[in-house]
C-alpha cells in the first residue's frame, strides 16, 4: 500500500489481512477504475452532439490516441522543461526553507519576531504573485522557479520549524550531560531530528510545486507542459487538453513513486513509524 | 492535493511555549514587521526602484485605502467568496458523505479506492484549462472546481478518521444494541468529527488557492481578475494591495471555519 501513493486511506487491520488473503480485493478495483472509464466513455458518446454546459468531451480512447501522438512529438522536450523548473524551484525553495527554518526554529528570538510575518504570507496564494514574479524577473525560467520555490518554501519552512522546535528536551540535557559541544549537539542532534522532519515537507512541496508549475506555466506560457495545456486548450482540442493533464498527473505519480523509494533509502525508521 | 498537504495547511509555525510576557507576544512580532517594512523601504530607497518594480510600504498603503473605499472592489471580493462559498459547501459535503460510505463498506472501498487514488494526482490547477473550455468564466465552473480540491482531501480525511475512531466506542454501541447506521452516525461520525474538521479547515485553504488561480487564467470578475487588471496596467502597487487582501480573506476564511467547528463541536 505504501509503495504506491504516501497516503492511501488506511485499511482496518482486518480489513487489510483480508485483502491479502483474497485476490477478488483486487478485482473490485479494477471494476471501480472500468466502471469508471465506461462511465466516461459513455458520457462521451452521450454529449458527442453538444450536450449543454459540458459541449464536448472526449473519450477515453480519444484521449489514449493523443497521448500517444504528444508522446511521441513534443512531449519530451516539454517534460524535461516543465521538470527542470520543478527541480531548481523545489531544491531551491526547500533547502532554503530548511536553513530558515532551522535559524528561526532555534534561536527563539529570531522566531518570535520573523514567524509571524512568515504565517501571514502563506495564505496568499502562489498564484497572487505572479505579477509580481513577472516585474521582478521577467517571463522566463527565473520567475518560474520563484513562484515554484516559493510555494515549496512556505511548506517546507512549517515542517523545518516544527523538526527543530520538538526535539525532545531531555534528550538536549541528555547531550548536554555527556558533554557535548553545542556544535556537536547541532550536528548530532538538531541536524538530524529536523532534517527527518523536513523530508516530510519535500514531500508534501513535491505536489504543491508540480502544482505551481503547472499555474506558472499556463500564466507565462512559452515552454512546458503547461504551455503546451495552453495551447491545445486555445485550439479547442479537448482530447489534446485531457492527454496533457494526465501527462501532469502521471509525472507527479512517479515523482511521488521516486521520492518515496528515496526517502526510504535514507530514512529506513520511518515507514516503520508509519506503521 | 494530498492529504499531507492538508495537515501542512493547517499546520501553523507558531511557537507552542506560549509567552511569558504580552509584551513579547506583541512586541516581537512588530519588532519583525518594522524590520520588515524598514527593509523595504531601504530597499527601494538605495536602489532607486522605479513604483512599477516595487512601490513603497506607503504607496500600497493608500493603493488599499483607495480599494477599499471603491465600490468595484467589494463586488470582486464578494464575486471571488461566492465561488469558494459553493464550492467549497458542495466539496465538504460530498467528500464527507463519500470517504464515510468508504469507512462503511469494505466493497465500496476496494472499488472506489484506486479512482480516488489516481484522480488525486490530477492536481485542481491542471483542470482549469479545461474548466474553462467546458464552462467559460461562468460561476459554475469555478464553483465545480473548487468543489473538485475540497472534495479529494475531505474524501482521504474522512475515510481515515472513521476508520481511526477508538474500536472500544464502537464496541460499546454494538453492545448497547445500536443498529448499523445508528452506530455510523451517533457514535462513529461524532467520534471522528473533530478530525473532519481539522482537515475541512486546511481544505478551506486549498479552495481559496483554487479560487484565485481559476480567476487568474479565466474570469470576469474576482479578485484574481482585480491582482490581472492592475498588473497589466502596471500598477505594482494595487497588486501588492490585492495580494493583502488575498492574504486576508483567506486568513479570515479559515478563522471562520474555525470558530464555526468549534462552537458546532462544543462537545468535544
């Protein structure tokens, strides 16, 4: 279960002894997701001749045979942009958040003053400072990896505080009894405590940054993924729209795939927290 | 939207060890926004930036002042909340009633479960496009997408409360004879309600970013469509102000639905 989104709805207990035990758990799934197409398809076919608000919607095979198309043309050169935005901004905006983080996190004064300020920008949304990304950095890869980084900042600025300002005091005292420097405690302690917690936030930055990639790119659309929704929607081809969003929704699957084979390679006691 | 991302909204960086003094709860923190400010200011000053790049603390200032006495700017703000509003009602709604029939029916579950699953990585900002070609700048489509981000975080949160709530609870409803439903209802919903509630609070602030992105690449009116005017007209200083007022509504959103769990949760 874990090995395929970071989180699935849990299953009871029992509930999930059973699913391993009997493969027809497997079989009601798969009826879900057929239901699910032939419920598209049929609506497809349904509102093929214009059918009020929604006027066209493609079906499912339509929408396999662009994918196919944009696969083979084009889609490369879009991912490997799209994705070099997401990369910088994510790295970017996270590392940063973790080194703010962590000064605001432990030296109490600091936090006091600046934490506030911090709380109060993250209910503007990414998107509200496009403008301003735009002024300050023009329409290229810069201020995409502004409103990119910026997005995973403010995620993963709450989790680095959080990783640093939990870190359980007795084992502060426990270091500071067996006479550790306090650099010794930083790196051996701190360091460590809230870099398991600020994982947690690359993580959850790693939706919220695909996001913001794609709200960047329909904005200033000159490359990507995203330029490339914007194009295929000016031109109305609702098939060509629907391929690139499961484009977009199938690279943040694998990402998602990715990071957690990742963050248990480095973090081997966490899944066992998990559990 | 995951789910994760949901407990990251509404988890806040504010400091658990409350303060010793009011002073320090106030003062530092209007310490930080002089500093801020300052910095600002000092920033413009030194390097000469023209108002279009960066206008003063004090152009912004009155750029609010002016917005908030026009009448234009109301309408926006009520246009962009009636959005969220509907949205976001329809969203809680459904992704309740869905992610509890989940926590009900094992079958329901095993066949809904990985259509959740895969549309949740299909990220509300990527329908927007299509929102748009289907539904122009009508309410209804941004209404129908904003229902669309509530209701994938609602559905996991929901799901995994109910299935959380403490089994004894459950046993002792059976015992004391209560029916199937009775038992979802009075005992496991109520149990699993102050979760549901934390998660319809974060998931208030993913639908307010909807809200302002679905106006920002398609819309007539809104406070999206207001931050698009004045950027375009190279007005920095509206947008910053609209950016505020963003910051606000959503803060104020989300206080809201705050207050309105608690005092309805008071049992708890």
């Amino acid at each position: 279960m874990t090995t395929v989104a970071p989180e699935t709805v849990p299953a009871a207990p029992e509930r999930a002894e059973r699913q391993r035990g009997q493969p027809r758990w497997w079989l009601y799934g798969a009826a879900g997701v057929a239901a699910a197409l032939g419920i598209w398809a049929i609506l497809a076919q349904m509102l093929a001749g214009g059918g009020g608000a929604i006027q066209r919607l493609a079906s499912p095979l339509a929408v396999g045979e662009q994918l196919a198309s944009y696969a083979t043309d084009g889609m490369v050169a879009d991912l490997r942009s799209s994705l070099a935005i997401f990369v910088a901004g994510w790295l970017g905006g996270g590392i940063l958040a973790a080194l703010v983080g962590l000064l605001l996190g432990r030296v109490t004064l600091l936090g006091r003053m600046f934490l506030p300020i911090i709380e109060a920008i993250r209910p503007v949304s990414s998107i509200a400072w496009v403008p301003l990304s735009i002024v300050w950095f023009g329409f290229g890869f810069s201020s995409k990896v502004f409103l990119v980084g910026l997005a995973v900042f403010l995620v993963v600025i709450v989790y680095a505080v959080d990783g640093c300002t939990r870190i359980p005091g007795e084992l502060v005292r426990t270091s500071t009894m067996l006479g550790m420097s306090p650099m010794q405690r930083f790196r051996n302690l701190i360091l460590p405590g809230t870099l398991s917690e600020v994982l947690i936030g690359f993580r959850v930055g790693l939706m919220a940054g695909w996001g913001t990639v794609i709200v960047a790119e329909l904005v200033a659309a000159d490359a990507g993924l995203g330029a490339h929704l914007m194009a295929v929607q000016r031109s109305y081809d609702i098939a060509a729209v629907m391929a690139t969003m499961l484009c977009f929704a199938i690279a943040g699957f694998l990402m998602t795939v990715v990071f957690t084979w990742v963050e248990r390679r480095l973090l081997p006691w966490r899944l066992e927290e998990q559990r | 939207m995951t789910s994760k991302e949901a407990e990251a909204l509404g988890k806040t960086t504010r400091p658990r060890t409350g303060s010793r003094h009011p002073l320090q709860r106030i003062g530092l923190p209007l310490v930080g926004v002089v500093l801020l400010i300052a910095t600002w200011e000092v920033t413009v000053w030194l390097n000469d930036l023209d108002s279009i790049v960066m206008p003063r603390p004090m152009e912004v200032l009155r750029a609010l002042g002016d917005l908030v006495v026009s009448g234009e700017f109301w309408d926006d703000v009520v246009v962009s909340l009636t959005e969220f509003g509907s949205g976001y009602v329809i969203g809680v709604f459904a992704g309740v009633v869905v992610g509890v029939l989940m926590a009900e029916f094992s079958v329901f579950r095993a066949t809904v479960h990985p259509v959740v699953e895969a549309l949740r990585f299909i990220v509300p900002f990527a329908w927007i496009p299509l929102v748009i070609l289907w539904f122009g700048t009508s309410l209804l489509g941004k209404t129908l997408l904003v229902a669309y981000a509530t209701f994938f975080v609602m559905v996991v949160s929901a799901a995994k409360a109910m299935q959380q709530v403490d089994p004894t609870l459950t046993k002792v409803g059976r015992m004391l004879g209560m029916s199937r439903w009775r038992l979802a209802f009075a005992v496991q919903l109520r149990a699993a309600a102050p979760t549901i509630a934390s998660s319809a609070r974060a998931a208030a602030a993913i639908a307010w970013i909807a809200v302002v992105a679905a106006e920002y690449v398609g819309a007539s009116a809104g406070l999206g469509v207001l931050i698009i005017n004045a950027s375009t007209s190279l007005q920095t200083d509206v947008v910053i102000a609209g950016m505020v007022v963003i910051g606000l509504v959503g803060a104020g959103v989300s206080a809201v639905i705050g207050w309105l769990s608690r005092s309805y949760l008071s049992y708890v």
